[in-house]
C-alpha cells in the first residue's frame, strides 16, 4: 500500500541546510570578469606570475574500486577518527563574498594539457566547502595524488593572496567541458559537475544555473536536530581517454555513522541530460535510526500555491516546485512543495519505487521575473533505481524559511530494514540531471496549484472554507474526452469536501479541477486527487498537504 502519513514534527537538522552551492550562483556574474583575469595572470599579487606547471602529481600506486571497498569497510571497524585540520578556523571565515575572486588557473587544470574531453578544476575551501579533500588521478590501474599548490590559484584579494596557507589543500573541485559547450553569457566557467566540499555534489541545467543538489546519504535526518553529514574525503579521477564521453569518479565516505565506497559514471544522454550511474556500498559503523539513501537537497521560499511569506516583489522563489514520485505499481504522483509554518515531514511508503525526484516543472520566466537567478531554469533531478530496492518510504522533510539562503527541502529514500551497527548495504541507481528532466508518460500532468478563500472571484465567502484550483496540462489528451466525460476523485483526511468541478481552460490543453474544503483546526489536513475517464485514470495523482495555520481566514 502506498500513502502519506503524518509523522512527529521534526526538524531538518537544527535549521534548513546551507546549500553549497549558493555562494557560487550569488559570485558568479560579478565574478566572471574576474575570473578571466586571474586565468590569465592579470591579478592576485605575488601568486600572479601567470607561469604555473600542469598539475602536479605524486607516486603512482596500484589502485582498484575493490581497494576501496575494502578501506571503507575496514574503517567501519574502527572509531570515527575525524583528521586533525589546523586551518579550519580560517577556512570558516572565508565566506562566498571573500572567495568570490579565487580560482585555479587554466593550465594547472588537471588534463588542461591533455585530449581529455574533460578538465578538473581544483576548489579553493572556504565557509561553504570547508572540508578537506584528497583528490587523485587514476589511469592504467594507478593512481596518483594531486598536489595542492597555492600558486595554482589566483586570488582578486591581495590580502588574501598573502594570508592563505600554502597547504590548505583542496575544498572540493569542479569538471570542465573541453572546448566549452556554452558560451560566456550563460556560463563563462563551462562548469558541467561540482563536488563542493565532501558533502554535497551538483550539476547545472544546460543554461548554466545550479538549483537542487544531492548527497551520498543522509543519517538521522529531522530527529530531534541530530542529523549528522558524513563527507567524501577522497576522490579518484580516472583519466578519460580521447575521445571518450563517460567520466569514472570513485570516492571514499567517512562519518561517525558509517563509511562508504562510492562508483559515478557521468556522462551525457541524447536529450542533453547529465546522467550518473551510481554504484554505492555503505558500511554502517553505529545504529542509525534513520538512514537517507540518494538524498536530494532543495529549496522552496513560495510560489503560486504558497505566497504566505512572500516579502518579495518576484511573483515565485523557489529551485523546486514539487516532489515527483513513481511507486513500485507504476502510480505517477506529483507533490506540489509548501513552505510550512512549522517544519513538517511527510513519508510515501512503497515497495521497490520506480523513482523520485525534486523538479522545477514550472519553466515560465514571467511566472519568476528574474533575469539574474533565472529560477525557471533550475535543473531536476531524478532518482531511478536499478535494483530492487525493496520496501521502504520516500521521505520528504520541509522546513519554513523566510529567504534564500538555506535548503529547506529534503527527500530521500529510507529502507524498511534497520541500519544497525556492523550491516553493510549496497544501492545502485542512476541519477538524471536536466532542465527539464524528461517526465512525460502519457498522463495529464499538474502544472499548477492555487488557494484562496472560497466564493466567488472578487466576492470571498466569510466563512474559514479554502478553495482550491489544480490546472492538469493534458496536451494531446485535451483533444480527447470532453471535460463533463472527465470526473475528479478526490480524498481528504479530514474535513469536508464541496462544489467540486471539472473544466476546460478554452484555448489551451489545460483541465481545470476546483473544489472547496471547510475543515478548521491546526492539524495538517492530506489531500489526493486525480482525473478518471470511464473508470481509467487520465492524470497523476496529486497529493497536497495543507496546513490551515499557513491562511489567514481559518481560526486556530
């Protein structure tokens, strides 16, 4: 059986996630100018020469996906021994404002100099990656460590340039089409993959712009504040041959919960999607309670559906709209996102889900009106698995912000089975990047939820009755059964339930389903609807968790 539940008022952690990528959106076009002019030398001081050796590597050892395999699981048996890091104090103090001019030079890129189709570009750390990585390369069954050399970088701050430490080693790094897929007025840099810091990891939409981003887990989240982030703490690279379209990423997980052998295979589909075979093996070191596996990281502010906290002039904030999910019997559900007035969790249980995914489905820009953040051209993301993952629930966690700041949104799947002390685990899936992700499957899909008080336009009724408006996009479909063929079912955990309708929006491939619910209280209220013609269903279901305390006209 598949369904919402309601759970325990949680927390995402102590507060809404800092997304790591953020400081990079919010530097990148005052940043482009400078970033040209520290490739090419023009500033950062001393460290400035402008004449800096290809990447630097060490001795080459044997290596294997096996090898590290074995070293997370013979880590898993001992204690969590975090490294000793002595510049973490000033690594904390760099925020995305003083690192905004910092970055690695062209030619000490590593396979800048090669015929790789790919070039890696080291991460200077700072507040939003202050993890400390080590980065490898692979090739012919040797890897070889990167050395982290300061004179790699140029830094626009002169004071900067003389304070930063010779071996603060690297924060994470980012992959690099060679040439360039697009052109310097959507993405100067070419960024195609980030992994920033040890924790998160992100791709931007084919436009350029970073928006929901991913983990390799996450453990004990929204209980209680004790959500913990275990880190990837090395990476090797395996050097692409000429000519070659995947790129072959191994890395090493650390935490105090568990450890973990991770195997990316990026590459490209034919609708210009960015795709990652994913081969994880985790070892569980302690007992966790809750164990998040491919957790996607996402932030929603308000849009159409959700305008409580909108202190903005922009008509809609958010790098998500909405939760999409394909249970193990082939149901299509879409979860329109809130902003909660509390944070809120929701659990979808399944047996072996066909995906799940955060989407960014409304792609109008006069529906955001942002021409610098282009929120219509967040990229989605899509979980499919490639085993049977068995039973479990998709866990979505939301949390009330009041800007942009921070990812309040988190879902992940979580196993049936406890994670308990000594268990190991292994989860393959393929993740699927893109803007849009394709997610057609002959249904009517929602494209619009909105609320208000109940009446008619412009005459409210003055009672605490919500009226809702769900706009279906239909496409072909639309030329098919007329809207009165067409009935809406519909479910409310509680409440009651009045003047529902169907209707076609003339003119366009948009069904239009409308009906009141008068229900008071402050208990969350769960609704699921969807279109039937003639007993077969035409339509995703759509699931919505209302809150009566986020509108005004209800009493509480």
């Amino acid at each position: 059986m598949f369904a919402e539940r309601k759970e325990p008022v949680t927390t995402v952690g102590s507060q809404a996630h800092r997304h790591p990528e953020r400081g990079i959106r919010r530097g990148r076009w005052r940043g482009r100018l400078a970033a040209l002019m520290l490739s090419l030398g023009l500033i950062g001081g001393a460290e400035a020469e402008g004449v800096v050796a290809r990447a630097e590597l060490g001795k080459p050892e044997p290596f294997s996906f096996e090898q590290v395999i074995a070293l997370a699981e013979a880590l898993a048996a001992e204690p969590a021994a975090p490294a000793a890091d002595r510049h973490s104090k000033f690594v904390e103090e760099l925020d995305a404002g003083a690192i905004t001019g910092v970055r690695m030079r062209d030619n000490a890129r590593l396979w800048d100099d090669s015929d790789s189709p790919f070039a890696v570009r080291g991460m200077h750390r700072g507040h939003h990656q202050p993890g400390l990585v080590e980065l490898y390369e692979v090739h012919d069954g040797e890897a070889r460590p990167w050395s982290y050399r300061k004179s790699a970088f140029g830094y626009q701050d002169p004071a900067l340039a003389r304070t930063a430490p010779a071996d603060l080693g690297f924060g994470g790094f980012e992959v690099e089409l060679k040439p360039p897929e697009r052109d310097d007025e959507t993405n100067a840099d070419s960024s195609w993959l980030v992994f920033s810091g040890g924790a998160y990891f992100g791709v931007p939409g084919k436009d350029g712009e970073f928006g929901v981003s991913a983990r390799a887990v996450s453990v004990d989240a929204g209980l209680n504040g004790q959500e913990r982030f275990p880190s990837f703490t090395r990476f090797w690279l395996q050097r692409p041959e000429p000519g070659d379209t995947q790129l072959h990423i191994h890395a090493l997980l650390e935490g105090e919960a568990l450890t973990g052998a991770w195997h990316f295979i990026w590459h490209h589909d034919e609708n210009g999607s960015v795709i990652a075979e994913v081969d994880a093996r985790i070892f569980i070191r302690e007992d966790i309670a809750l164990l998040g596996i491919a957790p996607l990281d996402s932030m929603f502010w308000y849009g159409e559906n959700d305008r409580r906290t909108a202190t903005d002039w922009r008509p809609e904030v958010h790098d998500s709209d909405g939760l999409k999910l394909i249970t193990g019997s082939g149901e299509q559900i879409w979860r329109p996102l809130v902003n909660p007035p509390y944070p809120a969790a929701s659990r979808f249980i399944d047996s072996n889900p066909g995906g799940f995914g955060l989407m960014q489905r409304d792609r109008e820009f006069t529906h955001y009106q942002d021409v610098e953040r282009r929120y219509h051209l967040r990229p989605d993301l899509w979980i499919e698995p490639l085993d049977d993952w068995g039973q479990g629930a998709v866990h979505l966690r939301e949390s009330p912000t009041d800007s942009t700041r921070y990812d309040n949104i988190l879902a992940f799947w979580n196993p049936r089975e406890q994670a308990n002390a000594g268990s190991r685990w292994q989860f393959r899936y393929r993740m699927h990047w893109g803007t849009p992700v394709a997610d057609t499957t002959g249904l009517a899909r929602v494209m619009a939820t909105r609320l208000g008080r109940s009446g008619y336009a412009g005459a409210p009724r003055e009672d605490a009755s919500t009226r809702f408006v769900i706009d279906f996009d239909a496409g072909e479909q639309s030329r098919g059964q007329p809207p009165y063929e067409l009935k809406a079912i519909l479910n409310a955990s509680r409440g009651e339930v009045g003047a529902l309708e169907v209707s076609r929006v003339i003119g366009t491939p948009i069904w239009r389903v409308m009906f009141d619910l008068e229900a008071g209280g402050r208990e969350p209220i769960d609704l699921r609807l969807y279109l039937s013609h003639e007993d077969e269903r035409v339509s995703e279901t759509w699931l919505y968790r209302f809150h009566p305390r986020s509108v005004p006209w209800i009493e509480h």
